[in-house]
C-alpha cells in the first residue's frame, strides 16, 4: 500500500514522448541564420613551447573567422577551481589535445581542409606521462612539484599497530581512465556581441560552471552572460567542465565575427580524445588484522593522475580519498591521497568521482587480506563493516540504524552465493575449459557534495505558478537522461497534491532559474529535491493565506487558485536556499567530521564464467542491492542501477583507454570496448527502502552508486574461479588475465 | 564527420558492362562502392583517399545465390543479411552463416556485401576464414573477360590483391560439402557484437573411410591477410581419426604458431592471438575428435 500520490510510483519521463518521436531539440539539430561552423586546431604535441602558427596554401583564409590566444581580452584561463587551463594555449604546450587556434566558416567542409591546413611550430619539451613518474617529479611539468592536491586522513595511531598485528597484508591495485560515452557528443551554439553579451546554448551539466566560465572569460557582469541547457544526450561527469571551453570557443569565434551564431560539435573521435575521462588510480594499502580477523590498521596510499590542468581534480581526489576505507571500522587509519599532473588531457568527472578508484582498491584488498589469512570473505566483512555508532575514517559517526552485514546477506541470498559457489566448485574441479566463480563487494557512496562544499553552494531553487495554472520547477537541475524533470515534478506535485502534469520543469536558462548548483555527485533529487520541495510548500502556503485555497482540495481548484492569484497580483513564485543540518560539521583543513550528510550503501554479488581458452569473461548473473532511502520512481531507479552496473562491467573487463604519446589511440566505439547489451547478464536490482529524513519523500542519492561496487565484485568473482591468480587492476582484459595466467603457471 | 562529400562524384552505371567499360577507360580513377560500409569508416575520419565512387549497388546481375550439384554461387552484391536467411547456406556452410552473423550490427548486415569485405582487403574482416575454409573461387571480370581465382591466393598483402584496376568482383563460388562433415567458427572479439576480431578461426573438415579426407583452417586477425594454416592443416588431414589424440592436437598448436604472424595494434597484442589461435585450435580439433567418432551424413 503506498498512501502517496506520485512519491514512490513508476511515473513516465516527463521529456520521454519528445525523446522517442524526436522532437527534443539538441544542440546540433538547432540552425540559426548566419551560423557559421567552429572548428578547434589542436597541439598535437604533447609538451612543448609554441613557437609559430603557419596558414597553409590553398585556403582562402581571409573568408575565416580566426581565433588564437591573443584576442582574448578577458582572462585567459578558465574559472574553476585553479585558473590554471587556457582556452587557448598562448606559448606553452602541456598535452596533445591543447586547443590553440579556432576557425570559424559557414561552409563545413572548407571549414575541414582548413582545420588541416594550420601547421602549428612547436619546440616539444621531454613530457610525462606516467603516474610514478609525476609523483617522483622526474620532470616538472605543473607547479613546483606536479601536485594538484595532497590530503592526509589520519585516524588514531597506525604506526603503533604494526609490532602487534597477527596479520599484515599489503597490496597495490591500479584503474584505467575510462571514456564516459554518452551518446551525444559535446557541443556548443554561442552569440557574443560586445555590447549586449553572450549568450549560448550546449549539452551541459552544469549551466552556472559554463556560466562563471564566460564571464571571466569576457569580463562580463553577471547579466550579460546567459547559459541555456539544450536536450542533452548523457554526460556521466563528462559534460560537467568541459562545456566551459567549448561554449567559450563558440563565443569567441562569434565575437571575433561580429555578433554571428557560432556553432562547435564535436564528432565521436574528437569527442573522445579531447574531452575528459575518469582520473587513472594506483592504491597501495598496508592493512593490519588481529586473529580473529577484526581490522586494526589501515594506512592507504591513493594516487591518481589528474592529466595536463588541474580542473576538477581536488575534488576527485577528496572523494576518492573519504572513501578509500570502504564501509570498515577501523581504529587506526591513514589515507595519504595525492594528485599529480601527467602531459595528458585533464581528466575529469565521471559518475563515482574518485570514488570507484579507492573502492576498487579496498573491495579487491578484503577478499585478497582473506585469501592470505585463509578466511572466508564474507566472516571478514561481517566482522568489521560499519554500524551505528561507528565512525569513519573522517571520524563521522554513523547516526543511521544500518544494517551492513543483513544487507550482505540479503544480496548474497539473492545470487544464491553458497550453492552457487559449491557448484563453481564442483564444476571447476572438472576439465571443462571454463571456470566459474563467485564474487561480492561492500560499499557506499556519500551523497551530495564532500564536507561544507553544499553549504559553500548555497543552492537556491524555487517554483513557479503559471498563468495557465500550473507549477513550473525553476532549478538548475539538469535532465540528461537520469530522470531529474520527472523526479523534481512528482516532489513538487506530491507536496501540491495535484496530477503530474500540472508540473513542469523549466529549461535550465541563467536568465530564469536560480542557481542550485551543478547536475552532479547525487545531489539533484536529494539536495535540490528538497530545495523545491520547501519551495513547493511555500508556494502552497502563499495560496492557502491569501485565501484562493482551502484544504482539502482537487487539483482543478489548485489551478484555478494560481490563475486567481497571478491576475490579482501577478507573479506567484517561491523559493528555498539550503542550509547545512545542525548537526553536520566538517573540518576542511584537517580532513575529519561529516563528510557527507549521508550515504548509500550496497552490496553487489556476480557470478562469473571464465574462458580459459580466450581468457574472456562472461557475467552470469549480476544481483545490485542497495539502500537508498525512499525510492521515488522505481522504473527510473532501476535503470539508474543498471546502467551503471553496466559502466561498472565495462569498466572492470574491457574499457581501456589505448594511450600513444599522452593521447587516446582507439577514440571510436569499434576500438574502444564498451559492453552492449548481448554482453551484460540479467541485471537484477533491489532495494531495501529506508526513508532518510532529510531527503525529500525519504530519498537519497542513487546516480553513482552503481559506478562503484561492479569493477570489485567482478575480480573478487574471478579470482574465485580461477583460485591461482590474484588480479589487481582493471580493465582485466582478456590479454591482461591470459599474462596473469601464464606468470602463475611459472 | 570530416568526410569532404563535396569533392566525391558518385557515378551510378546502369549496367556491368558500362561499369566495366568506366574501370577500363579510366582505370585506376574509380573506386567500387558496394554496400559502403567498410569505406564510410574512412570517410567519416576523413582519411579515406578516394573521391571518385562506381556505385556498384544497383547493378542486379551481381546479385542472386545459385544451385548447382557441385556448387553455390553467390552475387558480389550478396549482403551479410542475404546470407543469413538462406536455407541452403545454412545447411551446407554454417561457417559462413555464423561470420555474416558476427558481422558489424544489424544495419551494417543489410548493407554490406560479400565481395566488399573481402575486396576491402582487411585481415580482420569476419568473412574470410569461412571463405578459406569452404575453398571457394572468386571470379574476377573485365571487358577482356573473366577469371576464377582461387579465394586462397587472392590476398598478396596489407590490403592489397590480386584483383586488376579494370576488374570487379562478380561471383563467389564454394563446392557444395557433402558427406561426413564437420564446421568450427569461433571470432573472439571481446564483445559479442560489433567488435573486430582479434582472433578468427573457421575450419571444415569431412572424415571419409575412417580418415580426416579435408581439412582446411581458414585465420583472421594473425596476419596481414587473411591466410590458411597451411602447416597446420597438413598435419591434420589425411590422418586417421583413431590416431587423433592428445599429442597431434598438441603438434598442430604448435605449427599453427608457424602459421600465422600476429602483430600487436590498438585491438590486442601478438602474444594473446598466438595464444588464443592455438587454444580455439585445440577447441576446434577436440571438437572434431568427438564429432567424427559417430558418422553423420546428411541426406
């Protein structure tokens, strides 16, 4: 029995008939008059010093528009965290994909020899492109030292623990970059003129982000830089920094051309060479046990490579770095978490957020520490998961009533582990070229920003009524796939009480929708979900005191009480701002307190079949069971899961990045090996809902979750099978675990 | 797309003969579009080096798949898709079938030709080691007249043929099997669709008076051309079936490794296809161990 009205029901997406008959409008199906085409020429170099830029013969280059890093008046460098990125390279070359010049024509395919023809003079510098060698600064190529960030957690006392441990394991775990692949590429439309501003439209995240971008780019007040959020075909992470360089190409180009629309898509291979992917890892942790199994010690060295600029790179690595301990107990920690440039292009947000890096590390470093101490995976977990009361590595206390060790049973019962396993195992001990095995992994994700990065926010979202008599979300939440519209509109009507149609979400505009912040870590139904919900109830109260209301109502005398109160006083709009909870601290500066103000936790269980004669790996049976507060639409919530369980497969068997000379060498969906559906096994999904009271209608955040429990569940499943081989790093391709298998035959 | 589609000129001939006579005339200039599904790739990457396209794809006396006692003759312009549905393939050349199966996706299937992939030269295409294995014949025409080539030496090297500039590719022919017959294909490609192969293996086998009577091993992916295991399969053909164990499974792994020349690339790497080539071989011969222990002729 659900007594709610849409919380918790499968409503259909709001933006789906538009999607499936092609109406929705992308940024590459808008043409506007007097567009011309933008095109980015690249340093191909991966260091060096720009020395000269040569216009090859045969173009008629005056009919172009060009730009190069000396018409920038504004700041060169792009707004985030550090100013460190140009939109152009001025002289120095830091990676291979550096944009130095922009063409503009209306004609495309001149637009295209053109783009060729530009030879760009570089005097290359020795570059660096591998992680250890950044941290051991055998050139410096970014800053003093190559560090983007450093972060130390430190808990109780490890070094004291070592003398009396009755186990010490150790291990080093490593994770690929992984492309984020959504199904629309990156693009831009962009007007700039000098006196009345910019204005674009681009597949974006985060309309704010591009937003600051612009505005220091052309030194710009607020009001004169408008960012609108086309239909956007997926981002994953991937369309959460990069717009800003893409919209600011675009505007440029269109200023230089006096006011005409500029227009920048990137095609499949662009698209995946240039643009960000997930930050490559190496983990080392040294870990310390008593006899029983009850984890004593945990010192954790986490690395990722950030690539050329810093971006978002801190931030990844801070989360990464939180969850470096998984969901354990233990007494004494240490988690040293550094992040290094390497002459790659950035890498950037993708779904997880460093995240999937350090819980890789750690789901791998329990079943291998249990192999060692020749214990059961499963006792070792029990033993040292997390409770109420507990704290982690940050020193935040659990307040939650979790129950880890049911929810690892309840996964394991769901994939039927122990019968399955002792059938592996009887299977196994037959010739058969295929083995099987079975595998799990325990995790969690923080929901929301890390530490005060909400409060820093202080997201504002509102909700508008309309003439027509119905409500408009204004957030500037953006849909791309992940079901933020139809989310944000059943909160709203629920609160309303009124059918879901009488709920619209406004198109993410900066001209009309507060900023609440990017589309990003969670957070959109449960921290802007919240937003409009009090915005939402604000909107009611307004209608119930100025007397066009009474309650109880039907929806129709809802929205005849708008259209009553917009005709007498014209506009009727709410909003909310968010305000830390009481309870929550956070100590920036020495990394302890609430990390986040929840998390949601799971345990995912896989069989696996391993073919031993290609070394291939087929996913029997996937089961992804978590705790996720309330559910608020289970057809959406499901296919959240499963499509990051799908990412997850991909990025724990077959999406390697090929690298040549800092660039990706297989940037096209035939080269790079992403699962399709004949690949991926029957994604079973559960949830045990448990309403979190600070979420809207009981909701956490569910969109990353997914990202982080497959990749270890995966391994965990093939060391099973295989018994003799301990793999360590991901993507275990098929040529990776055939050199596993052959160094353990000797 | 970097495709520069206003430089190309797509000249459609309304007959083979006045295709013929644009490849002899202007010889060299023109490049054959089939399906186009191996040269959009290219295109769109703005590599491919041709602007001039002979647009094949109306030509209907290339197409149409024809029965005779001791042959099945197959239209250049036989698509992936055509293969798949007929009855008589599907009996008699499983191989193939399963090659046009693994091939690209759906769309790709209903577009793209037999004579396409193999004229396109890859080694990596799918079709080939069932068309080696199956020891078929292309016939080559020009205005001067026509050829058979046996498929086996067309390839010479990297994408290169022995096909003429004035030539085109109008019939594949495979000799009916019949008899005790035996068919392997495996394409290890990682995914299960829409992959390339690293590794592609086809066998065919027919066992008569109680010896393996053929045997031909057709590779994908190992090489610069698609080849047969020459060494391997005279290892294995002629022998009598109660002497094949074990040890000759273990030899003819080993002369495959005398067979092909991997190279590591994007894809994989030289010592996984060594690998892997010797282990589905081992796949293969046991399999046709335990099929041939009990004869079945077909009808």
């Amino acid at each position: 029995m659900n007594p709610s009205l849409h919380i918790g029901h499968s409503r259909i997406r709001k933006e789906g008939r538009a999607k499936v008959t092609g109406a929705a409008q992308y940024t590459d199906d808008v043409c506007m008059s007097g567009m011309l085409y933008g095109a980015t020429v690249r340093s191909r170099v991966a260091r060096g010093i720009l020395k000269g830029i040569e216009f090859g013969e045969g173009i008629p280059w005056d009919e172009f528009i060009i730009v190069t890093a000396k018409d920038v008046t504004g700041d060169l460098y792009v707004a985030l965290i550090e100013q460190d990125q140009p939109f152009l390279a001025l002289d120095r070359i830091n990676h291979p994909e550096e944009p130095v010049v922009l063409l503009a024509h209306e004609d495309r395919y001149l637009l295209e020899k053109a783009r060729a023809a530009v030879r760009l003079i570089i005097e290359p510098l020795p570059p660096l492109f591998d992680l250890e060698e950044s941290l051991a600064c055998r050139e410096v190529i970014w800053g003093s030292d190559n560090s983007f960030k450093d972060i130390l957690i430190e808990q109780g006392d490890v070094d004291s623990v070592w003398g009396a441990a009755t186990h010490i394991v150790q291990g080093e775990y490593k994770t690929g970059a992984q492309e984020q692949l959504y199904i629309e590429p990156n693009g831009a439309i962009a007007v700039a003129k000098a006196e009345e501003g910019v204005t674009v439209w681009g597949s974006l995240q985060c309309p704010y982000y591009v937003h600051k971008a612009l505005k220091h780019l052309f030194n710009l007040p607020d009001e004169k830089v408008r960012v609108i959020q086309m239909e956007t075909g997926g981002g994953f992470g991937g369309k959460e920094d990069y717009p800003s360089l893409i919209a600011g190409h675009a505007a440029l180009l269109s200023l230089k051309s006096g006011g005409r629309p500029v227009k920048i898509v990137y095609d499949r291979e662009e698209d995946m060479v240039a643009t960000t992917k997930r930050h490559p890892s190496r983990t080392r942790i040294r870990s310390a046990f008593d006899a029983e199994g009850q984890l004593l010690a945990l010192d954790i060295d986490f690395a990722l490579d950030g690539g050329a600029y810093l971006t978002l790179t801190p931030v990844v690595l801070s989360r990464g770095a939180i969850h470096a301990g998984g969901p354990y107990r233990c007494p004494n920690t240490r988690i040293r978490a550094r992040a290094v440039a390497t002459n790659t292009p950035p890498h950037g947000a993708f779904r997880g957020f460093g995240a999937p890096q350090s819980l890789f590390a750690i789901e791998r470093h329990m079943n291998v520490a249990a192999a060692e101490m020749g214990m059961d995976p499963i006792a070792l977990r029990k033993q040292n998961l997390l409770k109420m009361g507990d704290s982690t590595a940050t020193g935040q206390i659990i307040k939650e009533a979790i129950d880890l060790p049911g929810l690892l049973d309840r996964a394991l019962e769901k994939l039927d582990y122990t019968a399955k396993q002792e059938s592996c195992r009887v299977h196994n001990a037959s010739s058969s070229p295929i083995k099987r095995g079975v595998g799990f992994a325990s995790f969690m994700h923080g929901c929301g920003f890390t530490g005060a990065g909400e409060s820093y926010l202080a997201s504002v979202a509102g909700v508008e009524g309309r003439e027509d008599g119905k409500i408009h979300v204004l957030a500037a939440a953006t849909e791309m796939g992940q079901g933020a519209n139809t989310i944000l509109s059943q909160v709203v009507a629920e609160v309303l009480k009124v059918p879901l149609e009488y709920v619209e979400v406004a198109r993410p505009d900066t001209a009309l929708v507060p900023d609440s912040g990017p589309t990003v870590a969670s957070r959109t139904t449960m921290v802007v979900g919240k937003l409009v919900q009090e915005a939402a109830i604000g909107l009611r109260q307004i209608l119930l005191q100025a007397g066009f209301l009474s309650e109880p109502y039907a929806g129709e005398a809802f929205s005849n009480a708008v259209k009553q109160y917009l005709a007498k006083n014209g506009h009727l709009k709410a909003y909310s701002q968010y305000s830390t909870p009481p309870q929550i601290v956070w100590d920036d500066q020495n990394y302890k307190g609430d990390a986040y103000t929840t998390f949601a936790w799971a345990c995912y269980a896989t069989e696996v079949a391993v073919d031993t004669r290609t070394f291939e790996v087929q996913v029997e049976d996937f089961v992804a069971l978590q705790e996720v507060g309330r559910v608020l639409n289970p057809t959406l919530a499901e296919g959240q899961i499963e499509g990051g369980v799908a990412q997850g497969i991909g990025y724990g068997l077959s999406e390697q990045v090929v690298w040549n000379e800092g660039r990706m060498a297989n940037g096209q969906m035939t080269n790079y090996i992403m699962a399709t559906s004949m690949d991926l096994p029957r994604i079973r999904v559960y949830f045990e809902e448990s309403p979190y009271p600070l979420g809207p209608g009981g909701a956490k955040g569910i969109g990353e979750l997914p990202m982080d429990g497959s990749a270890p569940a995966l391994l965990n499943a093939i060391q099973d099978a295989l018994a003799t081989v301990t793999p360590r790093e991901i993507p275990l391709t098929p040529e990776r675990l055939m050199e596993l298998v052959e160094s353990s035959n000797g | 797309m970097k495709g520069q589609a206003p430089s190309c000129t797509v000249h459609t001939p309304a007959s083979l003969v006045g295709a013929l006579e644009i490849l002899f005339a202007e010889k060299g200039t023109w490049r054959p579009l089939a399906g186009g599904t191996d040269l959009m790739v290219p295109f769109a990457a703005g590599t491919l080096p041709f602007t001039r396209f002979l647009n094949l794809w109306g030509l209907d006396e290339l197409r149409g798949i024809e029965i005779s006692p001791e042959n099945i003759s197959l239209g250049a312009l036989t698509t992936y898709a055509d293969v798949r549905s007929h009855s008589l393939l599907r009996a008699e050349f499983p191989n193939l079938v399963q090659s046009a199966r693994v091939t690209g996706a759906m769309a790709i299937q209903n577009r793209g030709t037999l004579a396409g992939n193999i004229a396109n030269g890859s080694p990596a295409a799918d079709t080939p080691p069932s068309l080696l294995a199956y020891g078929a014949e292309v016939q080559l025409q020009s205005l001067a007249g026509s050829r058979w080539v046996p498929y086996e030496s067309f390839h010479t090297d990297y994408k290169q043929t022995v096909m003429l500039p004035e030539e085109l590719i109008t019939r594949i022919r495979l000799p009916r099997t019949t008899g005790d017959t035996f068919h392997f294909f495996r394409k290890v490609g990682t995914r299960k669709a829409q992959a390339i192969s690293k590794v592609c293996l086809a066998a065919y086998a027919r066992a008569e008076e109680g010896r393996v009577a053929e045997f031909r091993l057709g590779m994908g992916s190992v090489a610069p051309v698609p080849l047969r295991a020459l060494t391997t399969e005279m290892l294995i053909q002629g022998q009598r079936l109660e002497a094949l164990d074990d040890h000759s499974i273990a030899e003819a792994k080993q002369a495959l490794l005398e067979d092909i020349r991997p190279i590591d690339d994007i894809r994989s790497t030289a010592s996984y296809r060594r690998k892997v080539s010797a282990n589905v071989l081992g796949q293969l011969l046991e399999a046709m161990i335990e099929r041939f222990k009990r004869p079945q002729i077909r009808a």
